[in-house]
C-alpha cells in the first residue's frame, strides 16, 4: 500500500475525492489515502509546497499562478475534478434589481444611483483572489459596465462563512461554489443571481494539484490515483442522492443533505470528458488574470498553461481503465 | 512592534503571547477571528496567523492599498534561512508582514510562534495518549473483574489471562480487554 496524504475544502466539487475514499477506488488501487480537510486555499496550496501534502483539491488559478510565479514549486494539474459550481448570491435588496436575462444592468443602475446619493459603496465576496469566483464576477459585472476595482469592493471570505456575512449585511453579494449560495439562499440570506453554468457553459473551476517535481518522480502512483479519483467522479456523477448523503457528513462538507442535493444539480463531475484538464480552460483563466493584472509581468502565458494543465497524463489514465 | 496573534485556539494564542513577551519590547493581541476594521485600528506590524484559521485567505488577499487597507499585507517568506518555510507550514503556522519590518525582527516572531504552536501540539497529544491509556486501563479493569466472577479466578490470574490473549493474537492488551466486553454483552443480550 502507498500511503498518500490529500487535500481538500468542503465543496461540493471535492466529490469526486471524497467518493474515491468512501466507495474504495483508492484501496482498489493499493493506495491508503487520508483526506485532510483544510479551511483555507493559501493553506492547500502552502502544504501541497512543502510536501505536507502530495496532492489538493485546488483551485485551477491558484495553480496557475503558483506555477507562475517565483516563490512556490510549480504544479502539474492531471486532472479536473468538476465544472460549473460557483454563483453569485446577492442580498435579496439587491437580488430585487436583477433582471431575467441574468444580467448585471440592474445592478449598474443602483450602484450609480447610490453614488449620486452618496450612501456607502457595494462590497462583495469571493473565496480568493486566484479563483475561477473573482474572475467569474469580475466578467459578470464588466458586461454591464461596472469597474470591479472602482465602483465596487470584492473581498475575500472562507465559504463556509460566507452565509454569515450575507445575512449580516457585512458583504451584500457573495460569489461561492456549491453548496455555500445555496446554504445562504436557504438560511435567507439572499437569492441567487446568476451561476456560473449560464456565464460560462462548462466553467472550469477545481482541478487535482500536484507538485510537479513529485508527480515526475512517482509516475506510477500518479497513474493509480488519477484512475481512483476518475472512478471517484464516475460515481458522484451517477448516484446524486447519495453523493448528498456523503458530502453532508461531518468529516466532508458538513452541510444538510437537502441543502446539498439540489445544488449538485448543474454541476458536472464526469460526464463529457469533464475531468480532462483542458488547456483551453488553462489559457482562458490565464488570460483573466492577465486582465485583472493578476500575473507577473512578461510570463509566458501558453507556456504555463502547456506545463500545469497535463492531459497526457489524464488520458493515459482513462485509458487504462477503459482498458481494464 | 505590535504583533496580532489571529487563532481560534485560545489556549495556544496565549502561549505565543507569552512566548513573545520574552522576546522584546512588543504589544501583542489575540483575535479569534480577523476582524479588519479592529486589526486597522490595532495597526499590526506582523501578523501571525494559524493554518486552522480559517481568516487566512482574507489575510492573504490583503495584498494590495487600498483606501479601507492603506498598509498592504504580504506572507512573510524567508528564504535566506534554509527550511523555515517548511518548518513554519508542518508547524501549522505563518507570519504576514504589514509594511517594511526587518526580516530578522520578523523570523524572531515566526520562530517564537512555531515553537509555541509546535509545544501546544505536543501537549495537545500528550493529553490525547493519557486519556487513552486512561480509557484502555479502565476497559483491562473491567475485563478482569468479569473473568475473576465468570471464571472465578484471582486478579493475578485474570490480568495474566488477558496478557496471553493479547500476545496470542498481536493486539494491545486494551484492546483485547475490550473484545472480551464486548462478547460478554453479546452473551447476555444485552449492551456491555
């Protein structure tokens, strides 16, 4: 048995590990892996560093942007765990001024009221600034003319407090992955705006992270987990009431399982090739923090994207177990 | 120098308090959570925050001036000490500097701060093993007073009986004890 130490935070989109565990893929493949349940990104990414962990549930820009810059050890992403999952959770004053069509014009015309009546400015709230959230909102708002770093505040919140910010009034939005917007939604904090999935069809959010120079030297263990975690997905994939009952349990996510099950309603865990790191989702997400100067200057943006996202090695899995 | 101690853990935070007082001329605060109106006005010059708080992407993102966060926040990592970082992440703790505060000044606060939060990690287990070892001689008490009733033997011999069981079959004396409850529950019908 090789024994592995991974990563995750409680989201509906570290299923895919979670099930893995619980369902026996990784003992399936002679691995004994222990899920660490961490409570912030900066934390994932730190241990993943060292070597505290050998692999995370991780953001897909957070490893980009490791890999990116000077001070961490590049990341190679073999595969990606979901898509579609984060979505914006306004406070029901200003989920009120939300059009149908989803868009943020509404929203516009009562931050530029606001100013002109010089009551206090918008603050909003995402998981981290390297996250497919930030940039997901970033875009939403830009399309209806709004400046990100001018006309409103986005800070950064753990999802799991995020319900409580709402309903404080301490933030009045909040952009989160599933099952956080629907916890704030249930807790009546707000309703839901808009999702990812109707922005950006097939949004790229988490991916497996693993420290390159590892992955390099233990081809073999790579292979077996990327194999159990793709089972892992398949599963989640097909049995959703019982992935809810999983994922609520305390050790996971620990949120209601009918707070859970509906909002693994537009996520995708599996089907369509959705594990496959695709490095058109890597230089889509480079090229928005490129807009919102999220990169160092003169990075190689295709370079990065070709060295993180590895779908040689997500394809040599499947395979290998359609194979079997 | 003002430190702010971010962490859940109360018991731990005033260890590194305490730990820090010895250090140099300093105000420490302890906050269970970061609150950044209150860490405004308190205006740290570090902040040492640990890796089970879960404030510490809010304190990550703070990277950037702006007019509600005029003093930019950045991870303190220092690389010219070889293995500091390691040791700082495996001791579950890290140190953001607000402003241009010397490295040494600095690395004197994170190396207080993982020894404290690596001596409350100790004692935390410490404690665990006793109350184990605790439960474990309670279930072996257990266990020989019901084969002193049901066998009729002395304590000597019972506690020698449960010995052999465990050498028997590879497993702590603790265990065994607990399977022989265990059983005599099942035997009786009812719980043990």
């Amino acid at each position: 048995m090789t024994r592995l130490r991974l990563g995750f935070v409680a989201l509906n989109d570290a299923a895919a590990l979670i099930a893995a565990g619980a369902k026996g893929f990784f003992a399936a493949e002679g691995l004994e892996v222990d899920l660490v349940r961490e409570v912030s990104w900066a934390t994932i990414r730190d241990k993943v560093d060292v070597g505290a962990l050998h692999g995370a549930h991780m953001l897909a820009p957070m490893a980009l942007a490791a890999t990116a810059g000077a001070e961490l050890r590049p990341l190679v992403a073999p595969m990606a765990l979901n898509l579609n999952g984060p979505a914006v959770t306004l406070s029901s004053r200003l989920a009120g001024v939300i059009d149908p069509a989803a868009s943020a014009q509404g929203l516009a015309a009562l931050i530029a009221r606001r100013r002109d009546e010089g009551a206090s400015g918008i603050t909003l709230a995402v998981v981290f600034p390297h996250s497919t959230h930030n940039y997901l909102l970033r875009d939403w708002l830009s399309r209806a003319g709004i400046d990100p770093d001018r006309d409103v505040r986005i800070n950064v919140a753990p999802p799991a407090r995020m319900t409580e910010l709402l309903v404080s009034g301490v933030v009045e939005g909040i952009c989160v992955t599933e099952p956080w917007g629907a916890a704030a939604v249930t807790a009546g904090a707000g309703r839901t705006a808009v999702r990812a999935s109707q922005l950006w069809p097939r949004t790229p959010d988490k991916v497996l992270a693993l420290a390159e120079a590892w992955a390099a030297e233990n081809p073999e263990v790579v292979q077996a987990l990327v194999r159990a975690i793709l089972r892992g997905a398949a599963w989640a994939e097909r049995n959703r009431p019982e992935l809810a009952a999983l994922l609520s349990e305390p050790a996971y996510v620990a949120a209601p399982a009918a707070v859970i099950a509906p909002s693994l309603e537009d996520m995708i865990f599996h089907a369509g090739e959705a594990n496959a790191p695709d490095p058109a989702h890597a230089a889509w997400l480079l090229a928005q923090m490129v807009r919102w100067n999220h990169l160092p200057v003169g990075v190689d943006a295709a370079a990065i994207a070709a060295r993180v996202y590895r779908p040689d090695l997500y394809r040599a899995a499947r395979d290998s177990l359609a194979a079997g | 120098m003002r430190v702010l101690v971010v962490d859940p853990d109360p018991a731990r935070a005033a260890l590194v308090a305490e730990g820090l007082a010895g250090v140099e001329p300093l105000q420490v605060r302890h906050a269970p959570a970061f609150d950044q109106v209150e860490a405004a006005a308190f205006g740290p010059d570090v902040i040492v925050v640990a890796s089970d708080s879960p404030d510490r992407d809010t304190i990550e993102s703070l990277r950037e001036a702006t007019a509600a966060n005029p003093r930019p926040v950045v991870m303190f990592v220092d690389r010219s000490e070889p293995g500091l970082a390691e040791a700082a992440v495996h001791a579950g703790v890290s140190a953001y500097v607000v402003d241009g505060l010397s490295a040494a000044r600095v690395r004197s606060v994170l190396e207080v701060a993982m020894s404290r939060f690596g001596l409350m990690n100790g004692l935390r287990q410490d404690l665990e093993k006793a109350k184990a070892d605790l439960a474990s001689r309670k279930t072996v008490d257990r266990a020989k007073a019901l084969l002193m009733k049901e066998r009729g033997l002395d304590e000597d011999a019972a506690y020698k009986l449960l010995r052999k069981l465990s050498m028997d079959t590879g497993r702590p004396l603790g265990a065994v004890a607990a399977d022989l409850l265990a059983f005599a529950g099942v035997l009786k019908g009812g719980g043990a």
